[in-house]
C-alpha cells in the first residue's frame, strides 16, 4: 500500500513539475521594460504560477513525510521553513524561493497595475535557474 501512495507521489509532482515548466518555457526573454501593462500582467501570472506549482511540489514532498502542511494565515512562509526543517530541500534552496514568495504575495493582495519591470526583471532572470536548483533538491 506505501508503494502506491508513493507512486502517486511521483505522478503528482512530476505532474506539477511539467505545470511549471511550461510557466517557465512561456516567460519573455526581451527586456520587461518594453512590454505593455497587459504583458507585464501576463509574466506577473506566470510567475504566480510557477511558485504556486513550487508550493505545490513541497506540500507532496512533505506529505509523502507524513508532515501536516501549516493552515495558519501565514502558511506559505511556514511550508517553506518546514520543507527546510524536515530536510526536503536546502536552506540555499529556501533563501532563494523568498522573493518569489513575497511576490506571490504581493500579486494575489495588489494590482497588476502597479507592477515594475525592474522588479519583476530578477525574478523572471533567476526563475530556471532557482528552478533547476530546487528540482534538483526534490527527486521523486
């Protein structure tokens, strides 16, 4: 019976893993300043999508732990420590999630029409690579 749940578990994150390859594969290469406000808005998405995805990946890894996901009002900075404390991924791996998180934050509570470009440009440059690293730390 373990072995089909942990089955599951691998369907389920690389499930979530192809979600976020394709946010990624869909983010603009060119320079943020010269996209539109609608644009910007659509790579703000995109970057939703992909810590969303990411957070996903952590509440199965965890999961498969037997580890309760936190149900708090702040549990999204919670999932993340708690993936550091029951050593699903590094804290390097943490550290570079964090400003991903604070975006998540500010896209689901602000208005897509105060985002920056110059803001959301680090986050589009590190997104593969921060990726990589973490997919690299979670092996289903």
């Amino acid at each position: 019976m373990v072995f089909l749940f942990m089955d599951n578990y691998r369907e389920r994150v690389e499930a979530e893993f192809e979600a976020v390859d394709k946010a990624l594969a869909a983010l603009p290469d060119c320079p943020l300043e010269r996209l539109s406000a609608l644009e910007l808005a659509g790579v703000a998405a995109l970057l939703h999508n992909l810590y969303n995805g990411i957070e996903n990946v952590l509440k199965q890894a965890l999961g498969a732990k037997g580890i309760v996901v936190p149900q708090s009002a702040t549990w999204h900075r919670q999932l993340l420590q708690e993936a550091v404390t029951q050593n699903v991924i590094p804290e390097q791996c943490a550290e570079e999630l964090k400003p991903y998180l604070a975006f998540r934050h500010f896209f689901v509570h602000g208005y897509s029409l105060d985002l920056e470009p110059s803001r959301l440009n680090p986050l589009v440059c590190n997104a593969s690579a921060t990726y990589r690293r973490l997919k690299d730390s979670i092996a289903p």
